[in-house]
C-alpha cells in the first residue's frame, strides 16, 4: 500500500474522505474504478471491478438508533444486523435511515458516503471483522473511489467502535 495525497491524478481530485486521510497524515491508496449505475450493490460492484474479495471492502450504512444517526460499516459480503448495533451503540432499536437524511448528515451521496471526512461527526461502529485484515477498502467519497486503509486508521479517523455488527 503506497501513501497518496489526495486531489492527485490517481483519484480524480480531493473528497472530504482523501483530504481527512492526507490531513492525517495516514498511510493510504485511492484505487478508481468505473461505477456501474445499474448495480445493485455498489460496494459488490466495487470490488468485482477491482478485483478485490468482497471481505475486504465494506460499506457505509448510515441507521438510527433511538432516533439518532449511526453509522455502521460491514463488509460488503455479509448484511448488517440491526440489533448488534443498537447494542453496539448503546441502544435499544435501529432501523435503517432514510437515505436523504442519511446524504444531508454525511454531505455525500448515496453510494458514495465514506465514513471519512462525513459534514458532522456521527457515531460509528466498525464491523469486527476489519480488525484481522492488513487494509481495508472504503469509500472515498464518490462512486468510483475505493480508499484503501490499515482498519486502525480506520478506527482512529471516525472514533469508531469495534463490535460484530455484520451478519452473512
């Protein structure tokens, strides 16, 4: 994995995720990929398109738990398990948010929200998974961008919790 500044050719120009990553000073790759619109799953088309397992890239799901916005990130292999993390987050219910609050809190759109660089800090929690891999991929902030990151950065980025949140 090579450190790279965001807003270079390899990304196609700075998101708030690359900027937080490079502000940071972690070590990182942008990986580009052309996004397919008619995908069912952005995260499963990412990594067939890289090339990557399916393990190995996860998604950023954004639910509510006791009325406030949460964000969950899983692998793009298995599905959330929205009782794990209202455990997680100390709460008692989550239910997936609705997708325009979900874009209005984080700034980005719909297949594109990164965990990173979101407009207001929300709490996260990190599938337990991630921590036994080298790097994990991310989105970076747009369709078509994957950021590839040591999960501890990932941690330490969004103040994530670490639990099993991921079923599948």
């Amino acid at each position: 994995m090579g450190k790279t500044k965001s807003g270079g050719k390899q990304g196609g120009g700075g998101t708030p995720a690359t900027v937080a990553a490079a502000k940071a000073k972690i070590e990182h790759t942008l990986h580009p990929y052309e996004p397919d619109p008619e995908a069912e799953s952005y995260g499963a088309a990412a990594a067939d398109a890289l090339g990557v397992p399916h393990e190995r890239i996860f998604k950023t799901l954004l639910a509510e738990v006791d009325g406030n916005l949460t964000v969950a990130v899983v692998p793009v292999s298995g599905s959330l398990d929205l009782k794990a993390l209202a455990a997680a987050a100390g709460g008692k219910r989550a239910k997936m948010a609705d997708p325009r609050d979900a874009e209005r809190a984080t700034g980005y759109v719909v297949g594109g929200i990164s965990p990173l660089g979101q407009r207001r800090r929300l709490p996260t929690v990190l599938d337990e998974s991630a921590s036994a891999l080298p790097t994990v991929y991310v989105s970076a902030g747009r369709r078509g961008l994957q950021i590839e990151l040591r999960p501890a950065d990932l941690v330490r980025l969004t103040g994530a919790r670490v639990a099993a949140v991921a079923r599948g």
